[in-house]
C-alpha cells in the first residue's frame, strides 16, 4: 500500500490499523470519514508511531486518541 497518496481509502487503512494495534474498544468512536485529507500528513504521522511500537502504556494509548481527537474534521 502506499501510503505517500492522500486517498480515502489511505485514511480508512491507517484508521483501521491504529485501532487494531491500539486494542481499542470502542471502535466505532473514529472512523474514517471523520478525517479529511487537510489532516492526512498528521494522520501517517500517527499511524507510523503506532506500527512502529509493540506496546503501549495507559498514558500512551490516551495520548494517541487525544491526538487523533484534535485531528478529527469539525462537524
């Protein structure tokens, strides 16, 4: 996959594997479509932090979400 392109289907890959890396419970609280590409850079940014990582602390995976919180287009 490659990820250098700014497409949706980019975003919902790295959404999908941050949430799976993340063991998040409640998945359904980011998705895809809450993510434009004025935020792609950001995102990948997140997304390769997290790939690069086996584990992460309580404090870890709160900051992660925080940070994709603020990323999240504006409803």
């Amino acid at each position: 996959m490659d990820l250098t392109k700014k497409s949706p289907e980019n975003v919902e890959y790295m959404i999908d594997q941050i949430k799976q890396k993340l063991r998040m419970a409640n998945v359904g609280a980011i998705k895809p479509n809450h993510f434009d590409s004025e935020m792609y850079e950001e995102l990948k940014d997140i997304y390769e932090m997290v790939d690069r990582k086996d584990r992460f602390s309580p404090s870890e995976m709160q900051a992660i979400v925080e940070e994709l919180g603020q990323l999240r287009r504006k409803q």
